[in-house]
C-alpha cells in the first residue's frame, strides 16, 4: 500500500517536471523565434507534447520531441499565425475606434466586431489541438477550426473558462507564467478536444 502510494507521488512529481520543463522551453524557443517567428511554433510544439501526454505516450526526451515538432511546424503555423496576427490587428484597431462612438449604427458595429473577437478567439483555442493531430493544406487548419468554434459552442465556451481560470490564476500568483502558464492553457484545451469531440468521433482522420 504503502509503495503504491510512493509511486503515485513521484508519477506526479515527474508530470510536473515534464511540465515545468515544456513551459520553460515554451519560453525558450520563442525568444529564439524573435517572438514573432517563434509564439506559434513553440506554442504548437506545446500541444504536441501535451497531448502526447494525455493520451498515455512515453516522452523520453522532452527537448528532443520539442525541437523536432518546432522545426516540422515552423513554416506552416507561422503562415496561420500571420492569418491570426492580420486579423487581431484589424480588430483591435476597430474596436479601439468605435469604442468611443455614440451612434446607434457604430455601437452595432461594435457589437458585431465583439461577436466576431468571440469567434476568433474560440478559433485560436480550436486550432492547436487539430494542428497537431491532422494533416491537411494550411488554410484547411483555420477552416476546420472555425467550424468546431461554432458547432462545438459548449466545448468553446468550457475552453474560454479554462484560459480564463489560469490566467486569473496566474495573475494572482505569478510564478505559474514562467513554469506553468502555457502547459496548463495546453492540457485544458488539448483534453476538452480530446474528450469532447474526438473521443465522438466527431472528427475524422
């Protein structure tokens, strides 16, 4: 009993480690990107490992398993993360525009930018999980992960709170930014995927 409950422990010591580990190289390999050309590599390297994780995979070699799945995605997420970047540029600017507008017509269009922000972002949430499990042409990515934001609206919405509980968490207590941050946001949504629509054959491969 007593040996069963010491390995327990240290299996979660060693989780930990892995995710400690995957943050940090999560940092890492971002600032060597220049941030720019390293957020969306690193970050899909993350999931990859993550889900990696979750599924029951050993990972031996956690930089080695990074380092191969930063170089493999490196061209193809930074061509979506340029869609994203457009994009967010564009709505940040607008909201900021039309926030001080008093007009009827300006608010509705705020309304509607909110509506669309809402959309980008739940396809933001939906993209790195698929990236990492399905091969198909680039732009396919973001098409598929509109699609699962707007016919999934429950497993989106659980996303949003997750990413919503780490990031008060890490607000709170901000040593989880350099050691957890990323590999927590990585396990919600990677699960949430996994369990809520893969797991119904809602996606095939």
């Amino acid at each position: 009993m007593d040996g069963n409950w010491a390995v327990g422990i240290m299996n979660m010591i060693d989780k930990i480690v892995k995710l400690v580990y995957i943050n940090v190289l999560w940092i890492v390999f971002t600032v060597l990107g220049l941030i720019v050309f390293g957020l969306m590599p690193a970050t899909a390297s993350v999931n990859a490992l993550i889900r990696d994780l979750l599924s029951g995979k050993e990972v031996t070699n956690i930089f080695s398993e990074f380092w191969v799945q930063y170089k493999t995605s490196f061209i193809k997420s930074n061509l979506v993360g340029i869609v994203f970047i457009i994009i967010a540029i564009f709505l940040y600017v607008d909201i900021r525009i039309l926030l001080g507008t008093d007009s009827i017509v300006g608010k509705m269009i705020l309304a509607v930018l909110f509506m669309i922000s809402y959309i980008f972002f739940a396809t933001l949430l939906h993209f790195f999980p698929i990236f990492n499990r399905y091969e198909m042409k680039t732009f396919n990515y973001l098409k598929l992960s509109i699609t699962l934001a707007m016919s999934h609206p429950f497993t989106t919405i659980l996303m949003v709170l997750w990413l919503f509980v780490v990031g008060v968490l890490s607000l709170k207590y901000t040593v989880i930014i350099p050691l957890l941050f990323i590999s927590l946001i990585s396990i919600g949504s990677n699960w949430l995927s996994m369990k809520r629509i893969e797991k119904k054959n809602l996606l095939e491969d």
